[in-house]
C-alpha cells in the first residue's frame, strides 16, 4: 500500500502487480482499519486509471456527506417511533366494560366503530338523529359482545342535546372512559354556486361545534375515568379541494380545537385525532349537503370528488380507529398512505393545487371533470371502491 498525498489529505494508493486500487479517504484515527475497509470496498473502486478514480471517490465521498446525515437521523427517528408504537401496542388498554359514547353511530364509521368496541366487551351509548338505525346498530353491536347498549336521539348541533346525552349515559352506566366524537357531514358546492351563502352554516355546527359541545360536557367525566376523547376529524383539513371549502375549513378547526386542548389537559385525558382518507360509508355513497342546503345523494359528483384514490373497507379502518385510540396515539391518518399529501401540502403546496385545479376543475362541465373521466376511463372503479360504494343502498335523489 503506497500512500499517495500528504496525511492533511488522507488518500491511499494499493498498488499490486496487475491493477490498481484506491480506497476511501480516512479520518486519521481509522488508517489502522484500512485493509479491511479495502476490502471491501474493492470491487466499487476498482479502475484502471487512479486520476479518473480520485475524482469518482470524491463524488462518492461528497455524496456520502450529503445522505448519510439524513438518512443516520431519520433511521434514528423511525427506530425511536418503533420503539414507542411497540410499547403502546403492548401497554395497549383492554376496553372490556368501559364506557364509550359514540356520535354519529347510526351509519358508516361511527356506526362500525360501535361494532368494533361491541366485540371487545365495551358498553355502548350510541348517539344520532335516526333513531331507527341506531336501535338496529345496537341490536348488532349487542350481538357482537356489547354488555349493554343504549340509543340517544340527539342533534350535536344543538349544545343542550350534547349536554343531554353526555348526561344520559353517565346516569345510566355511572361512568365515561372515551368520547368519540365522529358525526358530521359534507356540504359540496363550488362557493359561487351555492344559493344562500348560511345554507352551509350547518356544516360548522356539526362538524365542529358539534365535537366542540360533547367535549365539553365529557371533560369532567373523563377526568374521573383518566378517559379519551377520539376525534374523527379528516385529512381534508390538510387538503385544499375544490367544492369542499366548508368542510375542508370544519375539519382543519376540529384539529386545531383537539391539538390546543390536549396541551391544556395534558395526560389526564388522552385525546386522539384522526384523519381518514376515503372509508366506505354514507358520505362515500355520495351523500351530502346541496347548494340548496338540503342532504342529497349524488354519486356522480362522488366520482367527481373521488376520482382515482381508492377507498378503504369501514371495518378495517373501525378496528385500526380503536386499536389507535387504545395504544393512547396522539394521531392517526387511515389509511396510512394518505399522510403522504400532508408531505405535499407542506413541500409542494402550489403543485397540489395545480394538480387539484386540473383534475377537479378542467374538463367540459362540473360533471365531466378530467378526475371523473380518469375514473372512467381507466376502469379502475371496481378495483378501487369496495362492493357498498359500487352498488349502494342509498339511491340518488
Ligand atoms: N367516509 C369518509 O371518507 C370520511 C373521510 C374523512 C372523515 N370522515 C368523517 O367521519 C365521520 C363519520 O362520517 P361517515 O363517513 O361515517 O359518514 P356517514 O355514514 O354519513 O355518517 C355520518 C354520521 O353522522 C351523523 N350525524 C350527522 N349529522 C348529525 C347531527 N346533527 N347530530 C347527530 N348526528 C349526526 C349521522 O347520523 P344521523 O343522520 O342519523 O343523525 C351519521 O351517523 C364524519 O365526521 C366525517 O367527516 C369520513
């Protein structure tokens, strides 16, 4: 081994009979380590030339200045969250005979959260304005395991309806160990569209207020029980999208509202946010609030809003939902892939826009968006939207 340049310059020149080699630069303190280095690094820095090989080694070093950092640092993060997620899983809590009060629990997510609880042993009060379903929903969620389940026709809207069935369910099973607070509906129009601007008022009042309210009258139960609050609240409040500024607006102040108040409750009450993606339920049947301000369904503006992203099933997202809340996360995105856009909004904010402008915006009419003729074209619906979304029970109007 012929060393070549001054020690300042730490690099190495291995010469034999027939090629020629040339190692790594070194830090001074590791030349004794050379040989083995060498190596095994041979076959990568095997050249002909030594000129031409100084300058790939120097492209190899700079690089490895440039990617080691990050990549030591998020491996170190990822290992720690590993680590953590591990240990919650393991210190996970057994919800067998607690009390869990369930908004919005006659359809889609909060109803098969209702199911998922029910089969781990909870007691139920399951909370919405049909009261037909909700009696059907208890009647499963009973036959699933639940001990004992009551039914409370409430509009969380309205804040003496919220104190009510916080009151109802304390009464009547002495306890409250998590509040889900999950009902909530879409308004979708494209602003200038929309007939009288406060036909909209109510998606604040139930998406936000209506968490709001719930919360406030649980607090003091929860405290008792050293409870949790689990707020269905959604990755649009990240996403900018067209037709949907109320509800994107809603769900963005419900996380805000959760994060500021879990740094005024501390530890004493768990509370976790979620953020779903596209789960089958009514809302993905297409039902939603009209420009008129009436509840419509309307599954071709569905696909227009929906377009190519895939939906997930609503008995996978209940049990990853109550699993999370159990583990005491402080977040949950479901499913997992949607947390990507929340990487572009906060990088790339002006390419999701032209993107969601393009997709949602082009095309021959509101109906006829490229993100619909994506959808169609393609044939991928079948793939992507689970049985309930292709053949739905609800009928548009
Ligand atoms: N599905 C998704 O892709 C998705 C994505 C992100 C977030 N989310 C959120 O998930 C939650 C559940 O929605 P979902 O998808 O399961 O839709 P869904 O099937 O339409 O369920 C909505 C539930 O909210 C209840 N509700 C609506 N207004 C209410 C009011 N004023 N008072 C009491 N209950 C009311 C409905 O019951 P009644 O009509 O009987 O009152 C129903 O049980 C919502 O907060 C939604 O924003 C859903």
């Amino acid at each position: 081994m012929t060393k070549l340049k001054s020690d300042s310059e730490l690099c190495y020149h291995v010469s034999c009979s027939e090629k020629c080699y040339v190692v790594l630069p070194f830090h001074a303190e590791c030349q004794r380590y050379i040989p083995e280095y060498y190596n095994y690094f041979l076959p990568l820095f095997h050249h002909r030339n030594s000129t031409e090989t100084m300058v790939n080694v120097n492209v190899i070093h700079s690089i490895f200045n440039i990617l080691l950092p990050p990549i030591t640092l998020t491996s170190l993060y990822l290992l720690i969250k590993s680590f953590h997620f591990v240990i919650r899983s393991v210190l996970s809590q057994n919800v067998e005979g607690k009390v869990i009060l369930i908004t919005g629990a006659s359809s889609g997510i909060g109803e098969h959260l209702a199911y998922e609880y029910g089969r781990r042993g909870a007691r139920l009060a399951l909370v919405a304005r049909r009261e037909n379903r909700l009696n059907e929903v208890a009647i499963k969620a009973k036959s699933l395991g639940s001990p004992d389940v009551i039914t409370i026709h409430a509009d969380v809207s309205i804040v003496q309806d919220c104190n009510r069935f916080v009151d109802l369910t304390v009464n009547h099973f002495g306890q409250l160990d998590h509040l889900v607070n999950n009902a909530g509906i879409v308004p979708l129009s494209l602003f200038e569209h929309i007939t009288d601007i406060t036909n909209f008022v109510p998606a604040m009042d139930i998406n936000f207020w209506g968490s709001a309210y719930g919360t406030y009258f649980a607090i003091p139960h929860l405290r008792k029980s050293r409870g949790k609050i689990i707020a269905i609240a959604s990755s649009a409040g990240w996403l900018p999208t067209p037709r949907m500024m109320f509800y994107n607006s809603s769900k963005a102040a419900v996380i805000s509202f959760y994060e500021s108040l879990r740094i005024e409750l501390g530890k004493e009450i768990g509370i976790t946010i979620v953020n779903p993606g596209l789960i089958e339920s009514e809302m993905t049947q297409g039902k939603f609030l009209s420009k008129e301000g009436k509840m419509i369904v309307d599954q071709e503006m569905r696909d227009v809003q929906v377009s190519l992203v895939p939906i997930r099933s609503v008995t996978g997202a209940a049990k990853a939902i109550v699993n999370s809340a159990c583990r005491g996360d402080s977040y949950l995105t479901e499913p997992g892939f949607i947390k990507s856009t929340f990487y572009w909004k906060a990088f790339c904010p002006q390419v999701l826009e032209i993107m969601n402008r393009w997709l949602l915006m082009s095309g021959s009419s509101e109906r006829g968006a490229i993100s619909k003729k994506l959808l169609d074209m393609s044939g991928l619906k079948n793939k992507l939207y689970p049985e309930s979304i292709r053949n739905p029970k609800l009928k548009p109007n």
